[in-house]
C-alpha cells in the first residue's frame, strides 16, 4: 500500500455510496454503518501512503506519487498530437494535509451524525449523499488533473445542493440549496474557461504538473496567463464563498447541522483555497496582479464577514461567517504567496471549526432552537458542550496556545513582512471584532441567566456519539497548532518539519514574531473581553450602542444588502431578460416572422382567388383570347 | 374538283358559329349544341385533309369517325349533367351553377 | 451480419401492415406488437454499435449497395442505389434510436385514441430515421429524410394537445401545421441543393462516397453550403428558425415529443454533418463563422428563454433550442475535438431530452396542468420521478459524471480551439444559465412544502420508470465511460475532410 494506491481512498466511499444508492434501503439501520466503514477506511489508508510518501522522501524533497488511467483519448489526425483525458490521482504533501483533514472530519461527522440524524425520515438518503459528498471531495484534492479536479469540483456543489436541501420541504431549505449551486456555478463558468484556456495555449495536456511545468518555463503569455489564473480564481471565489459570491455560505446553514459541520467549515469551502494553492506556482508566474486580485478579495471577505458576525443572531449564522472569515484570512495568506500558513490555516480550521458546528448542533438537537437570543447558559447543563465549544471559540478568536493562534499568526507574519502595512492593519482589526462576536456566541448561548426558560429545561448533554466527536475535535483544535514547531513535526515524522512539509519551493520555515504574536492577541483577546462585557447579562450595553449606531447596525443585520442587490439583479435583469426575450421569440420571431410569412402566403391566394369567377362563359373566353393571341404570336414570329 | 378551300371556309365558319355559341349562350343545352357544332367542323376539316393529301390513307377519316363517336359520348355524359343539375337546383343557366365557386 | 442495417430499415416499415391486421378493439395487442418492434429495434442498434469497428477508409461498415436506376437520362453508372452503411458517427446514433423508440413504446403505452394508427406513424417515421442515418446515397438520404419528418404532422394534430395561455393560444393544429410547413421548407432548400450538387459534380450519381471525393469549385461551395446549411439547420433547431420546436414539442403527445428531440432533431446536425460538411468542405469552412454566431445564439437564446418559462414543456423545448445550440458551435468549430464533441452532444441530448419529456409528460397526465408555478413539493408524492427529472435536468446542465458535460466540455475545448474565444464563453455561460433554469424547476415545482392540491398525485407508471432507467443507463453510461463513443466518433471524423485537429 503506496502512493500509487491512493485512488482507493475515494474509491472506498464511491463504492459505498453506489452500494447504499441501490442496496441502501434493505440494509439493516439503512447502511450508515457502511458509510461509517468506508469513510473510516480512507481515513486509516492515509497513513500508508503519508509513510510512503515520507520513505521515498529524500531529507526534505518529496517524490510525488502519481497514478493514472487514460479515460478519453483520441489523435487528432491532422496535427498529429494526441488528445487524452485521464483519471490520475496525484499524492504531494499538500494533498496528504488535505485528506487528513477531510478525512477525519467526515468520519467525526459521521458518527456524529447517527445520533443526530436518528430518526430523521431520509436517514439512509442522509449517509448515501454524505458517501458520495466524501469520495467527491477526496476525488478532487487528489486528482492530477485539471479535468478530474473540474469533475470533483461540480460532484462536491452537487452534494452540497442535495445536503442543503436535504429538508427540501421547508421553502427555505429549497431556496438555499438552489443559491448555494447557482451561486458556485457562475463561479465554476470562469473555472472551467480557466482550465480550457490553460489547455488551449499549453502544452496540450490537463495535468496540474505539467501545466505548472510549462508555464514555470514561460510557455504562457503574461498576460494570457494573469487572464487565465483570474478566471480560474472565479471558481476559487464561488467555492470559497468570497466576496462577491458569498451569499449562498449563511443561507447553506438550512441544512442539518453536521452537513454544515463538513460542508461549509471543513471541507467543501476550502476546495477553493486547496485549488489557488495547488496553482500558486501559476499565480507567481504571471501578473502581480493575479496575487493582489486574491489578496484584496480576501480582505474584503474578512472585514465583511467579522462586521456581519457582529449582526447575527442564529448561532449557525454566526459560526457561517467566522468560517468566511477564516477563508478570507487563508486567501490573504495565498495573496501573499504563503502556502504553508494558509495550509497551516485550513488544517487547523478544520478541527475547530467542525468543533465549533458540532457544538451548536449539539446545541439545537439538545434545544431545538438556534436564535441566541433565547439561549443562554446553557453550560449548567451541558458541560462538555460548552467546554469543548470554548476551545473551538478561543482557538477561532487565537489566543495562546491553541491552534487558531499559531496559524493566525503566520498569516499576520507573512502580511507584515510582505504586505502593505494597510494589510497589516485591516487583519488586526479584523481579528479584533472576531474577539467580539465569537465572544458575544459563546457568551449568549452558554452563560449567564438562560433567556427562555422552557428552552433551557429542556436541554441536555446528548449521548457518547455525540460528545465523544466533540471531545476529539476538541482536543485536536487545542493542540494541532503545535506542528508549527519543527520539533514537533519531525516527532511525528515530518523531516524538516510542517513548514517544510508543505511549501513548495524552497525549504521555509514557520516564522515567529513576538510583537506580532503580542499585538494580535491583545487585540483578539481584548476584543474577547469587551464582547464579554458587552454582552453579559441582558446585554444591555450592547443593545445601546447597538442603538445608538442604528443605521450600521441595520446595515450589518441586512448584510450590507448584497444579498438584496444580487435578488434586485435576478428578478429585474436576469428575469426581465429572459422575459424580453421569451416575448421577442413569440411576438417578434414567431407571431411577426413566421405566421407573417404564413399571413403573406394566405393573402396572396386571397387575393388571388378572384380570378376564378366560376362562370363557364368566363373561362372559355380566356381559352379564346389566349388561343388567338398565341396564334398571332406565332403568326408574327413566323412572318 | 371542288378546292379545298372551299371545306376550309366551311370548317372556319362552323367552328366561329360554334365558338360564339359557347361563348354568348348560358343555356347549356345550347352550349353542348355549340361544342357539337365545333366538334363537326373540325371533323369536315379532317375528312378534307385526309382525301386531298393521300386518298390511299384513312387515317383522317378513321380520326373523324372516333370524334363522333366521342362528341356522342360526350353530349350524353354533358345531358346527364345538365339533367342532374336541372332535377336538384330546377336550372340549367351555367352562370347559375356556382357551388363549386369561392 | 450485412443485413442488419436492412433490418433496421424493414423492420418498422414491416411492422405497419402487422399493425394493420389487428382490429382495433385490441389496443393491447398493438402495444405488444410495438414493444416487441421496439425491442428488436434495440437489439440491433445497439448490436451495430457494439461490434461497429473502424477499418480504415471514410469508416463505413456493414455495406449493402442495390442498383435501383442507373444509365437513364442524367443517371450514370450506379445513379441512384440503395446504399446503406454505417460509420462511426452513423452508429452511436442509430443506437441512440433504438434506446429513444424503445422508452418511446413504453410511455405511449397509455395511448388508447387509435392505438394502432398511433404505432403505425410511430414506426413509419423510425424507419424514416434510420434510413436518414444509414443511407450512404443522396436521393435515398432526401427520401428517408421526407419520410421521417411527415408523418409528425398526423401524429401531432390527431394525438396532440392543444394549450391555453394567459395571452396567447397554441392549437395543436397549429403546432403541427408550423412543424410541417417550417422543415418542409428546409427540405426545398436541400432538395435544390442535392441537385445543384448532383449536376456541379457531374459524376452522374447520388453516390455520396463518390460525391465526396469530387473537388468542387470553390465559388460553389459557398453558394450551396448555405443551402444545406440553413434547410438542415431548421430541422437542427438553429435560430432564427427553431420557433416550431417548442411549439411542436408542447402540442406533441409524450413519445413523439421524445423521439422528435431526442433523434429527429440531430437528423438535422447530421445532415449539415454528413452532407454539408463532408461534400461541401470549402464552403463549411467558409460559412463556419455565421454557423458558430447563430449556434452561440441559438445556446444562449434558448437557456434564456427557458429561464423565462413557466410551462414544463416549453422550458424543455427551448433548452433543446439551447443545447442544438452547442451542437452547431462543436460543428462549426471544424475542430475535430469540436465535431467529436458535437455527435457526442447529439447523443447525450437526445438521451436526455427524452428523458425530460417523459417526466413531463408522466405528470401531465395526473395533472393535466404543466405550469411549474402551480405545483409544489410533489417530490414527496413522486420520488422517483423526481430523481429521474433531476438527472436529466442536472446532464444538462453539464455535472460531470452525466453525458452531458462529456459532450459539452469536447465542445467547448474545440470552440476554444477554433479560436472562437467569445463563443466559448458564451457556451460555458449558457451552461451557467442551464444550471438557473434546471434548478429554478426542481425547486419550484418539486421541493418545498407540498401542495395539499397534489396530495393525490402517484409515482409515474412502471411502463415510463422502465423507459425513464433505460435512459438513465445511457447517461451514466456515456458520463462514465465515454471511450466507446469516444473511439467510434472520433476516427470518423478524422477522414471527414476541413476538419483539423
């Protein structure tokens, strides 16, 4: 078991899943042990091929694995080249991050699921989706193609849709299914023009390596390659939830909660950051611009997502744009070339996060309610939701020594050194309203006096499939972040360290600034406790100055309207347009153009029809006319 | 021998006479007797022909007797007709027989 | 084995007599006598396809070749025969047939208005297909043509249904009669073109692999091509002259509604293929342009449109205006990556299409209404036939793993590679615009609370879930493992001369 067997880690759930499709509803508890099974053997077969992977290494450069099966392949005849398509799987360190992550979480959520999903109508539909939503993803982080990535790509929106939706019946849960996959797909147009246009001009291949090859060789024109890479960032910013197309991220908390747990914190989002760093070389190559573009947007979603945190009142919600937050802070990261800190980011992302999405499910399965304003202290009551909820807060806000912070804190490194100090400043501010609302969630829903009684007597720890997840995740967001110590990433196994694990180029270590690390954490830990203190008790403060600055505050609860304009958009443009033109094709191409030639044609013989009188005199007449006249044709030409 | 200009001449003005009939009479009895009347013309005008150019061939004159034959043919499918439509609509002005007409 | 392609023809025409026979107090006995036609028809289609093999050559395999005039008039040696041969492009859509006649059968099970008359045009217009597809000499391939595209005339104004809306009304006389009258004018266009052809080459015959290897004058090229272009393209759907598709397609009972999207409109591209394209090189090259601006048109004036539809059918209709859209962009491209893609795109439609309309029809006939506004939820009530809608809807909106993004990424890729950046892009848009309306659809009409109105809606009858997983099969066939088309396709379209790689 090697590298070069590494297709069986998504083949697994893919079988799995084909299995539960067909066979799912005459299996004993609907086949989720069979989902179980199959996610949990990938996970375990990502240690074989780590190893392999660390046995081929050479001191601290890797050997990729590569495996591949032609698919479609054809010559084209007149150019003699060959045109293929195959389904390759390709293992680099950066993929092995990947898989742990995905890996692990899916088979938290998974288990956790049982417990939370029992009961639930489409249980087996539930495990079958989620078997497919697994080998998709593990489909896309190791394809060694554009294409099969592509593939992985629009597989992982499609589950994301059917998982969102999985309530179809609620309206709501419909409506945000249908965003969440239109949103991505304008997102994959600019995707798949990317990866075609990197076909077109290159060297006639999909393969991710040797694209990086040849244009590392200058084959692409820069400015070919600036519009190439942007285009395939578009796809980036669907998947990833960036500004602009961020909206369909809080609404997909319509789904059940484990489903955001591994959807919209751990895995589906961060496809996009995966994708700009797997192609980073292509980014460094062309434009500045390129790497700017990714920089700013990621800004922007930063500041965005942390004021609009600020604004939420469903604890879902609010876990949904810390998520965008931390997706903005790994695209800053990517702007600024650092591969290992964003890697770092997501890796440690997504423990705490899915911790943080467990928690609140736990939460709602324990309350059946997820406003937070009816919550509180519910810490009474479910200890270890709250202490493990805690860690995934502080480890999101930062704080020392939990994994949010080392990770955070190479993305502020990285910005200081290599950023404009403006940069610099947007990133601490942000962190510093992340302080304030992920303490506002925490504080609202686990302490102080609960705000609805019947609420809280209801609520109760939830069983061992529950906890016993959270307890994991728990502790790996507490101590995950320590593999930024090279230390501790050769005790585990990693010549050189994590760093050097993951970075592509040259060897690079994890950088740690003290000043850095002590500003961002007063600034996060100084936001924390003024969230604390504003929103203790009745949160009465709060709720002045929430007043006192109303048309923010109404801006922020409305979420800066985007989601306003883009509905404005699609019912007055989109539609309007489709409507203009639904009119133009009856009116205009049917009505005028073609039962106009028809009316031509019918008027004609209406017209025509008088010259048949009916009268036999009239006829025998013509015959006679027309008789002499040909005779005194033929008698002049004759003549 | 008498020239054959003289059968031509005769020919001419039966077949006008003929022509005039059908085109000014609505009777369509008369209108069948001026078909007849045309149909001998050119029937006088064959049986001429055919002895002047080669009094050994009778084509011409076999060509006459199946005009006959045919002019009888038709005044009996035409009387039929005029007989139907005279029974069903009590007319047998041609102007009049319009139901085929838009 | 030669005779196969015989079969292909005879068999529906032979079936017409047989149906004849049966009084027609026996509905029943014409439905088995049409299943079992359509089996057979199947059987053999996919047989052609599974052993069809490339050997070199223009590709032509199972050859039948029958004098019927020569050495008359005009006519040289071997004139007019009765030619029949299938390629590689030929084979994936004779099967593509017999799937669509086969799932056709099954879903006009519930024809009970002269059952046998029904199955008689429906087997009629068949043969009409296969013969188009098989038919290697001109005059036959006109003839095939007429037979296959006449008989929807009787099928849509008597079996038909006619609908009434808010502003407007569509008798399905109408339907019919705009059907009829708009491809029999294309085939005016081709007919003169077939001649003009004919007498340019001055080989004396309507053989088309004789035809093809005349160098034509250049200047005549591009004053016949257009010909073709435009009397083909009508059948293909292209714009601006695709209006008696949705129209045709509303007013059409379910099974000719399938088979009418699903073959007789790539019988269309086909011609403007095997004909245009491949006696008319110069010209296709030099009108390819305008073929790819009306195609690009054609794609996103179709998903627009079916954005804008309320009506299940009509949304259908314009995504097939949509998707032939793509098919002319592949067939303009002149690229072979871009040809391959457009046969491919031919089958994945036709698949797919037909798909739609057995879905739609299925809940037309419990609801007798087809605006999606006014349903809600059934998904609850009809589960599998949701499931079959959304994966019809979702190969047509390009998920990979479904035929339809195989297809339309080739095309997409060779219109790239032609050059035609905008095309391209607006082609991926289109795609974009497809996802909108599919999933606007499902949401609208299938998710949601249920409306208590449709409480009393039941799964789709076993008769179309058969026909609906046959599809199916084919989808995921051709989505999974398109080499077999693939190879097929592709080497043909190599020999057709203009197209480059």
């Amino acid at each position: 078991m090697g590298m070069e067997q590494a297709w069986l880690i998504p083949a697994i759930p893919a079988a799995a899943f084909a299995i539960l499709l067909i066979f799912g509803p005459y299996l004993p508890r609907r086949g989720d042990w069979l989902a179980i099974a199959a996610i949990g053997a990938s996970f375990v077969l990502v240690f074989p091929v780590l190893a392999d992977l660390l046995d081929r290494a050479d001191g601290t450069t890797y050997v990729a694995g590569e495996k591949a099966w032609e698919w479609i392949s054809f010559d084209l005849g007149s150019v003699g080249e060959t045109f293929e398509i195959e389904i390759g799987f390709y293992v680099d360190p950066i993929t092995i991050v990947m898989l742990a992550v995905v890996t692990l979480v899916a088979l938290m959520v998974q288990v956790y699921s049982i417990a939370y999903m029992k009961g639930d109508s489409r249980y087996g539909w539930y495990f079958t989706v989620m078997s497919l939503f697994a080998a998709s993803m593990l489909t896309l982080v190791l394809a060694n193609n554009l294409l099969l990535l592509y593939a992985g790509w629009e597989a992982v929106g499609f589950c994301s849709f059917l998982l969102i939706g999985f309530w179809w019946e609620k309206r709501s849960a419909a409506e945000a299914a249908k965003k969440a996959f239109i949103t991505t797909r304008v997102g994959d147009v600019g995707l798949l023009i990317g990866i075609i246009m990197l076909w077109h001009e290159g060297p006639n291949t999909f393969n991710i390596q040797e694209i990086i090859h040849f244009a590392e060789g200058g084959g692409y024109g820069d400015t070919y390659l600036t519009a190439a890479v942007l285009f395939l960032f578009m796809g980036a910013l669907g998947k990833s939830g960036q500004f602009p197309l961020h909206v369909w991220l809080p609404d997909a908390m319509e789904g059940p909660t484990p489903v955001s747990a591994l959807i919209h914190a751990a895995t589906m989002v961060v496809a996009g950051v995966y994708l700009v760093a797997r192609m980073l070389p292509l980014f460094e190559v062309a434009d500045p611009i390129a790497l700017n573009v990714v920089l700013i947007v990621g800004l922007i979603t930063v500041m965005l997502s942390a004021t609009m945190g600020l604004a939420a009142t469903d604890i879902k919600r609010v876990i949904a744009y810390s998520t965008l937050n931390s997706l903005g802070l790994m695209f800053v990261a990517l702007g600024s070339s650092a591969v290992a800190a964003a890697m770092l980011y997501l890796f440690v992302h997504g423990f705490f996060k899915a911790l943080l999405f467990l928690g609140a499910g736990s939460v709602i399965h324990a309350t059946e309610e997820q406003d937070m304003n009816r919550l509180g202290g519910l810490a009474a009551k479910m200890p270890i939701t709250a202490a493990t909820f805690a860690i995934g807060t502080l480890a999101m806000i930062g704080l020392v020594p939990l994994s949010g912070f080392w990770a955070k804190d190479e993305v502020l490194v990285f910005a200081e050194e290599e950023q404009h100090v403006i940069v610099y400043l947007v990133l601490l501010s942000s962190l510093a309203i992340t302080g304030l609302y992920m303490a506002r969630l925490f504080v609202r829903t686990f302490l102080f006096a609960p705000r609805e009684q019947a609420t809280y007597d209801h609520a109760h720890e939830g069983g061992a499939l529950i906890t016993v997840p959270l307890l994991i995740l728990g502790l790996l967001a507490a101590v995950g972040g320590f593999v930024v110590f090279d230390e501790v990433g050769e005790a585990l196994g990693f010549p050189g360290g994590f760093a050097q694990f993951v970075f592509l180029h040259e060897a690079h270590q994890f950088d740690f600034q003290l000043d850095t690390a002590i500003t961002s954490t007063v600034l996060a830990g100084g936001g924390a406790v003024v969230g604390w203190v504003l929103w203790q008790g009745k949160a009465e403060l709060a709720a002045r100055i929430r007043d006192a600055f109303s048309p923010i505050s109404t801006l922020l609860a409305n979420r800066y309207y985007v989601d306003e304009v883009y509905q404005f958009a699609i019912d007055r443009v989109v539609l309007v347009l489709g409507g203009i033109i639904a009119w133009f094709d009856r009116v205009v191409i049917n009505d005028r153009g073609v039962n106009g030639s028809a009316y031509i044609a019918y008027f004609t013989g209406l017209e025509a029809r008088l010259l048949q009188t009916g009268r036999i005199p009239n006829y025998a007449l013509a015959i006679v006319v027309g008789i002499l006249i040909l005779a005194i044709v033929m008698l002049v030409t004759q003549v | 021998m008498i020239p054959i200009d003289n059968f031509l001449v005769l020919s001419a003005i039966l077949f006008s006479l003929g022509m005039y009939g059908v085109l000014a009479r609505r009777n369509a009895v008369l209108i069948l007797m001026s078909v007849e009347l045309m149909l001998q013309a050119v029937v006088i005008n064959f049986v001429a022909f055919a002895v002047y150019l080669d009094p050994e061939a009778f084509t011409g004159i076999i060509f006459a007797v199946f005009v006959i034959v045919i002019a009888a043919a038709e005044a009996g499918l035409a009387l039929a007709i005029i007989l139907r439509l005279f029974r069903n609509r009590q007319i047998s002005n041609v102007d009049e027989a319009n139901l085929m007409k838009w | 084995m030669d005779l196969v392609l015989l079969a292909l023809i005879v068999i529906p025409l032979a079936v017409c007599p047989l149906f004849m026979l049966i009084p027609s107090q026996y509905p029943q006995l014409s439905r088995y006598l049409a299943a079992l036609a359509g089996t057979a028809l199947l059987v053999l289609s996919a047989l052609v396809f599974i052993v069809y093999e490339f050997d070199g050559g223009s590709g032509l395999r199972f050859e039948l070749q029958w004098d019927w005039l020569e050495n008359i008039g005009f006519l040289g040696e071997n004139g007019i025969t009765f030619y029949l041969g299938v390629d590689g492009v030929g084979a994936p859509l004779v099967l593509l047939n017999g799937i669509v006649i086969f799932a056709a059968v099954f879903v006009s099970w519930n024809i009970t208005h002269r059952t046998k008359d029904f199955f008689i045009l429906l087997f009629l217009l068949v043969s009409g297909v296969y013969g188009v597809f098989i038919s290697q000499d001109l005059f036959f391939f006109f003839f095939w043509y007429e037979v296959a595209v006449l008989p929807m005339y009787l099928l849509i104004a008597v079996w038909g249904a006619s609908s009434e809306f808010p502003t407007f009304s569509r008798p399905k006389e109408y339907g019919a009669m705009k059907l009829t009258m708009m491809l029999v004018g294309g085939s005016v266009l081709i007919f003169i073109a077939i001649f003009a052809l004919f007498v340019e080459a001055g080989a004396g015959t309507f053989d088309m692999t004789v035809l093809r290897e005349q160098s034509l004058d250049e200047d005549f090229q591009k004053w016949v091509y257009p010909l073709f272009m435009v009397g083909f393209g009508v059948l293909a759907g292209m714009w601006p002259l695709h209006t008696w598709s949705p129209d045709g397609h509303v007013a059409a009972p379910t099974g000719v509604s399938m088979l009418h999207a699903g073959v007789l409109m790539k019988l269309g591209a086909f011609g403007i293929l095997r004909v245009g394209m491949t006696l008319l090189p110069e010209g296709a090259e030099f009108w390819a342009p305008v073929l790819m601006a009306l195609g690009v048109t054609g794609a996103v004036y179709g998903s627009v449109s079916a954005l804008a539809q309320t009506d299940l059918k009509y949304m259908v209709g314009y995504s097939s205006v949509s998707h032939m859209g793509f098919v002319l962009m592949g067939l303009a491209s002149m690229t072979q990556i871009g040809v391959n893609g457009a046969v491919l795109q031919m089958f994945a439609h036709g698949a797919m299409t037909a798909l739609m309309f057995t879905n739609v029809g299925a809940l037309y006939d419990q609801a007798h209404i087809r605006d999606m506004t006014q349903f809600g939820g059934i998904a609850k009530r009809m589960p599998r036939h949701s499931a079959f809608f959304a994966i019809a809807g979702l190969s047509s909106l390009g998920l990979p793993g479904l035929a339809g993004f195989v297809a339309e990424f080739h095309i997409f890729v060779g219109v790239f590679r032609a050059g035609y950046w905008w095309a391209g892009g607006l082609g991926i848009l289109s795609a974009a615009i497809t996802a909108t309306y599919v999933l606007r659809m499902l949401a609208r009409a299938y998710f949601g609370p249920l409306n208590d109105k449709w409480d009393g809606l039941k799964e789709m009858r076993l008769g179309e879930q058969f026909a609906g997983a046959v599809l199916i099969a084919m989808i995921l066939f051709m989505g999974l493992w398109p080499a077999p088309f693939i190879d097929r396709i592709s080497e043909t379209v190599e020999m057709i001369p203009g197209i480059t790689g």
